[in-house]
C-alpha cells in the first residue's frame, strides 16, 4: 500500500465512525425522550472523533512529506579569531526556500510566534494542516550580541536561530554537514536520531506511545457511550486499535495489578460491564 492509499485509507475509516456517529446523535435529536446529557456526551464524542480525524490526517501526510523535504546546504559559516571557517550551519532563508514548495503540495503551513520574557527571546514553530491539527516546539534562547551587532541584529539572530532549529525539530530537517551555531545564542547543538522502535504490530497506531494515545481516546469514547448502540459503533470503528491493544498492552485491556500490588480494570472489563448494565437497562 502506497503512502497516498494509507492516508486514505485513514481519513475513509474515520469519516465512516464519523458519519454512523452523527447517524445516532441524529436519531437521538428526533427522540424527545432523549435527555439533554445524553445528547452533550454524543456532541463531545463527535468533536472527540473529528479531532482524531484530524490528527490521523496531518501525521499520515507528514509520514509522506517527510521522504520529500530536501537536504539543505550548510552557507552560514562561523569564523575564528584569525578569520577561518570553524563551522558551517544553514541560513534561515535557505531552509525557508527549500521546504516551502514541499510544505504547500502536502496540505502544510510553517509559522512562528516571537515574544520576549527575562531578556530572553522566544521563538515557537507552528506546523499546521489543512486538516486543522497542529503541533508546536518552542525554543528560549538568549540575544546573541556576538560581534559587533546593534541590539536589533542582536534580536534578528536569535530569532533567525530559533525559527530555523523549531522548524527542523518539526520536520526532522538534516543539513550537509549537520553542523551548528549555537554558541552564538548559547544553544546546545541539537541531535536528529532516528526513531529504533522494535518492529509493531500493524494497524492504526505506530508505536507504543502512539497507541497510549490513541488508546486513552478510545477509553473516553467507550465511558461516554450512553447505550448500547453508541458502544457497538465505538467498538466495531476501532476494532484494529483494540487487537494492538490486547497485544502489545494487554493490561489496558484484560486489567492487572499495579507497582503497588492493587488491581486495576482493563477497557474490556468495563465494556463487559457496560454491556451487562444497558442489557439490564442500567444507565
């Protein structure tokens, strides 16, 4: 499966769950016998599911940006005292140029926030999507005065310094040479590492932590679930994250004990329970 059919593969499956749920809050809206709160949890739900559609979309696109975004050539160059090059790094205005054709094909937009605060500068990259998701990394950096830089130049370095390593840390940008300038605004030299997750089992989560998340969304969906209807489309639409969860969080599922001997109950021990209660007509 290509990258493009993932992705639609993704946003069909989330507009199916999205689609049966808004078919049931329809039909609970024609029902005057349906309580007001019965009603706010289907709505909260709803929001829940569009935002997770919105997340499932800007990772499955930046998954196939990323193979694209190009490497940039390290221009900037730091000298010494007797005017040699020490170091090369990236020119903001070469990573701007380079990843914005790549960043508009695949839905996204790259902007930053700047403020001051204790004589620090503030710099936080924003990565949106056409979807509506967004992440942010902020850096907090010092004005760098080397040279003979006025107070403003001071300030433009720092900020050209932060929206440049904001953006890599985003996009997991690398340069020729993966050098750094931070001793000019007191940064430490910041590593891109390549992820070493053992090999996990398929479906809507990535990894372990990715399925946490998306695990602690099904949890709320399934507590919110008024009937039991409600609860057989969150099970049936999430039914590929729950076999990752028996299989590489067992516990989440089945239930356990915790570090301090207590047992604690699993996602299926509630949805058992709630079953067995809407069956005996207990909300």
């Amino acid at each position: 499966m290509t990258a493009v059919q993932k992705v639609e593969a993704a946003e069909t499956a989330v507009a199916n769950y999205s689609a049966s749920l808004m078919d049931v809050i329809a039909q609970a809206a024609r029902d005057p016998s349906v309580d007001i709160d019965k009603m706010e949890r289907l709505i909260a739900m709803q929001e829940r599911v569009q935002g997770r559609d919105a997340q499932t979309q800007y990772y499955s696109a930046l998954a196939e940006m990323q193979p694209n975004l190009p490497i940039i050539d390290e221009r900037g160059g730091i000298k010494g005292r007797d005017g040699t090059i020490q170091s090369t790094y990236a020119l903001w205005e070469d990573v701007n140029e380079a990843i914005r054709p790549t960043l508009a094909e695949h839905g996204f937009s790259l902007s930053f926030r700047v403020s001051r605060a204790d004589g620090e500068i503030i710099v936080t990259g924003i990565l949106a999507h056409r979807s509506g998701h967004r992440e942010e990394t902020t850096l907090s950096l010092p004005t760098d005065t080397s040279g003979s830089k006025n107070a403003v130049q001071a300030v433009g370095s720092s900020t050209s310094y932060g929206k440049r390593y904001t953006a890599f840390a985003l996009l997991n940008i690398t340069t020729t040479g993966e050098d750094d300038d931070g001793n000019k605004a007191g940064m430490k030299k910041i590593v891109h590492e390549t992820a070493r997750d053992a090999p996990f089992p398929q479906g809507p989560a990535r990894n372990k932590t990715d399925l946490k998340t998306k695990a602690k969304v099904l949890w709320q969906d399934v507590e919110a679930s008024g009937d039991m209807d409600t609860l057989d489309i969150v099970l049936n639409d999430n039914s590929a994250l729950i076999e990752q969860l028996k299989t590489v969080l067992p516990s989440w599922w089945h239930g356990g004990k915790d570090e301090g001997g207590m047992a604690f109950e699993g996602l299926g021990q509630i949805v058992r329970r709630m079953k067995r209660d809407f069956s005996q007509g207990v909300n």
